[in-house]
C-alpha cells in the first residue's frame, strides 16, 4: 500500500497545484493579503474510523499528511466522539451539547422531516454572526429539508450529501458489506442486501441537488476542489473562516478513480490513503495561498463498524473483550471504549507544540466551547454545555481535561442517548451493556447492572475485567461515579433542552426528479 499512498499524494499535489496556479493567475498582486489576527478554522471529521487506523507502523506508509500534521502539531491519546453513532454525535460537535440537550439521540433517516432542533445554536452561526466566513464540506445527517439543511445553520456555503454515503444507491457502488447493486432502472423499488437500488444518493451545493445519483469515486476530488475554493474565497474577502469538512471516508471503502484496480482485501487501507490525500489537498491550500494562523483539528465521529468485517477499521487495543466474549461487537453503536475513542489530532504552527501527544480526558463536545473561545466569541448563556475549553491544554500543554465523562447509549443497548455509561478519572461504570452487530452477525443482549461494572482503564484497556465489587478500588470509584452521574442527570433536568422531530415520510426523501427513476438529475458543469 506504501505505492497507492505515493500516487494518490502525487495524484492530489498535483490537482492541488494546478487549481492554484490556475486562480493565483487571476489575481491583483495586490489582492494577496493576509487574513485577520483572529484564527481560522479547518475542522475534519471522519466518519467509522477506528483509534488503531492511524499513527501505526501499518498505517505509516498509507497516510502521509495525517503523519506530517501529528509531527506538527499535538496528538490526543485519550479523545472520546460526543456519541457513538452519526447524527446525535455530530449533533453533540456542533453544539456542546448532550444529545438529552439538544434533543438528538438517534440517527436520521432519509425521509426525516426534520433534525437538529432549530432553537439549538450552532459554533458555526456564532462564528459568522462574529464576521467568519463558514463553509461545509461533506456529510451533514442533521435534517435536509427547509430551515434544517446547513445553508441554515451557520454555514455560507455548502457543497456534500444529507446522510451516509450509503443511504442510497449509486450506478457505481463501490465496496461494502453485503455488496450493493446499482441503482435500478425503472420506478419499482428493490431492495438488494439492505441496499436501497432505488432513491439514488444526492450530491447538494447549497440548497440545491447538482447531481443524482452522485458518482462516489470522484466525490474525493470534487471535496478536495471545494474546500481548496472556500479557502481561497476567505483569504479574498479578508474574512477568518471556518472550513467544516465531514469526510465520507471511512463510512464503507471509498476511494479516487484512479485506483479501480484495488481488490476488496486492500479497499480498506485505500481508503484511508484517499482520505489523507483529500486532507493533504487542504494542508497544501493553506501553504499555496499563504493562508497562516489556521487551527486544524482532525477526528472521528465514532468508532469502526464491526459488522463491515474486512471494510472496517481497527479499534487498536480498545476490544471491549468483556462484551466480545459474550457475543456483539464492541465498537460503533455501544458505549465500549472501541465505540468513542477516536484518533485526535489538532495542528497550529507556531502555537501549538510540534510534535506532542497529550493523555487529558476530552472530547468532541470539547470543540464548540474551544473554537469560540479563541475566535473571542461568547455562547448563548440561555444554555448549559457539556463541553470544556481546552485552550490551556493546546496552547501551554496542561493535561486539565475533563474530570468525567459521560458515554450515551446509541442503540445496541436501552433507550437512545441515555448516559448509562460514566468514565470518571481511570475508572469506567458501566449501568447497562450491551453489543452491536459484529463481523458474522453476532449481536450482545442487553444487560443491566445493579451495581454498575466497573473497569480499570489505565489497567484493562481492553475492558476485559470489571473490578470486584467488595474491593475498596470498587467502593470508591462507585461513589465518585454516582456522584457525578447525578449532577449531571440533574443538570440536564433543570436545563433549556431541546427535543427533535423524527418524523419520517417518503415526501422528505430527496429527489431532484421524482418522476424519473431513482431521481435522476446531473448537472451541466
């Protein structure tokens, strides 16, 4: 795989390259100023990727510009996705919030009428309303209609899909698990292995859908192009900008054309290699145009999905062994560290420390409160948040994270966005279990615990062994977990929440043309 990264980087340098030269040529000399002193911006979710698929010995060779940004900037060992599943995890990034907040606990569907509740703000609305120039690059899944869609929330410009990319079909399906047919060619709906082969995967830019059934194997490039435009359109207005990109990678095996002689054992790590190059893209943006003082953050939205076998990701040491031996995977869709913990990085030249790694407790919800608060931006005060600033810990390497945190239930076990699941300091409570689908259709039954489980982190990585309840280990995390389990459920009592409509029906799919077959439209350009 160490040829396949090389040629994809060659391959987008070489893109990257040619665009610049091509809008640099258009330029007044005069027109090349620099941006403002307030910091932009760059945060990149990815979607399913596990906290062992990156910064490995294996995966060196596969992802060169993940590896050059971890050399420059600071690694988090220790970071933790809002959720374990897509849209209340999103949900939870966007707005600091708990999805028992923000009214988001389970996923959206394509019919859904509605998403994230519109009485819940947005660092992207704070931030423009500031003077930012925002865009979005990629997956949404926060509602796609009307005053949900992200033109809406914050963002000036929008160029990607409402959902997952395989949340409809394609007439090139690429890699995944069963495999997918293409989109069908009449108005009879089919279903082929849980896929969709009718309503066709949408391609939006603003309000509006440019193409569909998208094409998956140049949606990389098509990324890479946008986000290289929305860059250069901030540094021409003179505005800091917030470049949200929510990659597609690693949702199931998504990769360039070019690289159509990949085989299913070797779609995985080609993926990942697409996805670094599409990053790549963005870092060489910033050096092309001379866009300085930008804060990159890189992440995960959850864990790998295990049931996708060889098309999912690894979750390192983090195996979840105590569910695993009893049946279910441990990873996407369950509160097991493999679930949550996610690879974690965030670059700034000449403010944060080249070429560090930091153990502090944090996560997702952390980069609403951080993003404002170095942009000089004040949240609504109506609101309580779940998140921390954790400025000190990028700027002057503190290890001050969060004191607990609080892991919602997202499905493979009780009610949706329930915190039954409570890290505080090493130790992690566990009031109920329970395991996804894994690789060969195993599923966990759910369990309550009464006591909870508890583990030894820094022990038990692997959460192999819970403690034995009578030891005084046991007793005294028992009693500082309950303790803030408690605050915390009462906090969100006593709060502004919000609840989220989830209703479904067929006339919220989208559908450029719904009196073709799979709503087929293609733009001119």
């Amino acid at each position: 795989m160490a040829e396949v990264g090389f040629c994809v980087l060659l391959l987008f340098c070489s893109l990257v390259s040619g665009l610049v030269y091509y809008i640099n040529s258009g330029l007044e000399h005069g027109d090349k100023t620099k941006m403002r002193e307030r910091p932009n911006f760059i945060i990149i979710l990815a979607d399913d990727i596990g906290w062992g698929d990156l910064w490995t010995k294996q995966s060196d060779s596969t992802t060169p510009w993940l590896n050059m940004l971890r050399l420059e900037g600071k690694r988090f060992t220790d970071f933790h996705s809002p959720a374990s599943t897509c849209s209340p995890s999103r949900a939870a990034l966007l707005t600091g919030r708990h999805g028992l907040r923000n009214g988001v606990t389970h996923n959206f569907a394509k019919g859904s009428i509605g998403g994230l509740p519109l009485n819940e703000t947005t660092f992207a609305q704070l931030l423009r309303d500031a003077g930012y120039y925002t865009a979005m690059i990629g997956k949404w899944h926060l509602g796609h209609n009307g005053p949900y869609h992200p033109i809406h929330r914050g963002f000036d410009y929008y160029l990607g899909i409402p959902y997952s990319n395989d949340m409809g079909c394609t007439d090139k399906p690429g890699f995944d698990l069963p495999s997918c047919h293409p989109c069908q060619q009449s108005k009879h709906s089919r279903k082929h292995g849980g896929c969709d082969t009718k309503v066709a995967l949408p391609l939006f830019e603003n309000q509006t859908i440019i193409e569909q059934p998208l094409d998956l194997w140049d949606l990389t490039g098509r990324y890479a192009k946008a986000a290289v435009g929305q860059i250069l359109t901030a540094r021409n207005r003179g505005q800091p900008f917030l470049l949200y990109v929510a990659l597609a990678h690693m949702h199931v095996p998504l990769f360039h054309y070019h690289l159509l002689n990949i085989t299913a054992k070797d779609a995985y790590a080609a993926s990942l290699s697409d996805m670094d190059s599409l990053v790549g893209s963005i870092r060489l943006a910033l050096e092309a145009f001379s866009v300085e003082n930008t804060l990159m953050w890189f992440t995960g939205d959850n864990g790998p999905w295990e049931q996708k076998c060889q098309f999912a990701g690894s979750a390192g040491p983090f195996v979840g062994r105590w569910q695993t031996s009893r049946g279910g995977g441990s990873a996407k869709r369950t509160t097991w560290e493999g679930g949550h913990r996610v690879p974690t990085l965030v670059s700034w030249p000449g403010k944060i420390s080249p070429n560090t790694t930091s153990s502090a407790l944090l996560s997702g919800l952390d980069i609403f409160p951080t993003v404002l608060s170095l942009a000089g931006v004040e949240p609504p005060s109506d609101r309580r948040y779940d998140g921390i600033d954790i400025t000190n810990v990028l700027l002057h390497d503190a290890e001050t994270g969060h004191e607990s945190l609080m892991h919602p239930n997202s499905g493979a076990a009780g009610q949706f966005g329930d915190l039954q699941t409570v890290r505080v300091g090493r130790h992690k409570a566990f009031y109920i279990t329970g395991g996804a689908e894994a690789c060969g259709g195993g599923t966990g039954v759910p369990e309550l615990h009464d006591p909870p489980l508890i583990f030894d982190l820094a022990k038990d990585e692997a959460e192999e062994s819970a403690l034995d309840p009578a030891s005084e280990e046991y007793l005294a995390a028992l009693k500082e977990v309950e303790s803030k389990r408690e605050a915390l459920l009462w906090d969100i009592a006593t709060d502004n929440v919000s609840t989220a409509d989830y209703t479904v029906t067929q006339a919220a799919v989208p559908c450029c043309q719904p009196h073709n077959p799979a709503c087929r439209c293609h733009s001119p350009n």
